[in-house]
C-alpha cells in the first residue's frame, strides 16, 4: 500500500512524520531518514492493529497537491 506522509521539520532539530488518511499515525525522529523509517514501523503496527481489531484497513483513494503561495508578512 502506499500512504502520502507529511514531513515537518521542528524548529528545535528533528522532524516530525504523519500519515493524514490514519489518523493518529504519528511519529518523529532526528533525522529525514529515521523519522521516515519510523513512520514506515507506525504504519505498519496501524494496520495490523486495524486487522487485528477487525476494522477496515485505510485506503487513500486520490491525492490532489497544491501548493498555495502566501504574500509574505
């Protein structure tokens, strides 16, 4: 299955992961590469969660990108 994940980096260091169509599937790491890795594992511990619980997996069926570019302050 594929997820689209939000990447935000913290303005203290590190980067915080989440997968808008699971809610709650969240995670964060030090790096790009660890928060992603992690986020892989949190996805992977939704479904079988979902699975375990009976409950349908989440499926995201379209995404639409659009990026919105404000006047500056």
């Amino acid at each position: 299955m594929k997820y689209t994940v939000v990447l935000e980096r913290e303005p203290d260091g590190g980067f915080v992961v989440t997968v808008p169509v699971l809610p709650g599937c969240v995670s964060q790491g030090d790096t790009r590469d660890e928060a992603l890795a992690n986020i892989r594992d949190a996805i992977d511990l939704y479904i079988e969660d979902c699975r375990a619980a009976g409950d349908p997996v989440p499926v995201e069926d379209s995404v639409e990108y659009v990026e919105l570019i404000t006047p500056a302050a």
